[in-house]
C-alpha cells in the first residue's frame, strides 16, 4: 500500500473526525485508482462537514474516473447547488464545466 496513505491511515486512527485528513486520504486513493476507498472517504468527509465543497466536488471527479457517469452527474448537481448556496460563483462555474463535459450520461 502507498506510504501516504498508510501515514494517513495512522493519524486517523488518533483523530478519526479529521475532515481534511479523511479529504486527503480520499484524494490518495484517487491517485491510486481505488475509487471505491475515495468515495468512502468522500462520504465521511460530508458526513463530518455536510458543507464540505471540494469533498463533494472531487467526489463527482472520482465518480467520473470510474465510468459512474449517471452517479457523478449526481454527485455534481449536489455540488452545483451547495455552491451557490454559499455564494461560490467560480465553484459553480467550473461544476457547470464538469457537468457539461459529461454530455446526457
């Protein structure tokens, strides 16, 4: 298993409500194509942060990456809409981007 993620593993077992650590476990299963692990992670980090936009964003990324595409559209309207519930333009620009590129998947 990637170092990384066995480091991060090990500080979540002393803080297992660490949001940016679940984040950051989550985006080295990303980069070690274990999209399943990342979305566990995703899910955690929403669960801990229900406000937790990059969370939810690279959430429909991973979905995306793995073929989910009706999933991620999902994952990415969620996205879309917290954004602009906090007023994040750039955000939502850029999950329109994304949601775009997926077509009518």
């Amino acid at each position: 298993m990637n170092r990384r993620i066995e480091t991060i593993r090990r500080m979540l077992e002393k803080d297992p409500d660490d949001v940016f650590l679940h984040y950051s476990l989550a985006m080295e299963y990303v980069s070690a194509g274990l999209y399943d692990e990342a979305m566990d992670e995703f899910h955690i980090c929403v669960r801990l942060d229900e406000a937790h936009l990059p969370a939810r964003v690279e959430a429909g990324k991973c979905l995306r990456s793995a073929g989910r595409l009706s999933e991620a559209r999902e994952a990415f309207l969620d996205a879309l809409e917290l954004a602009l519930e906090k007023g994040e333009s750039h955000t939502a620009d850029f999950i329109r981007q994304q949601l775009e590129a997926l077509g009518d998947a």
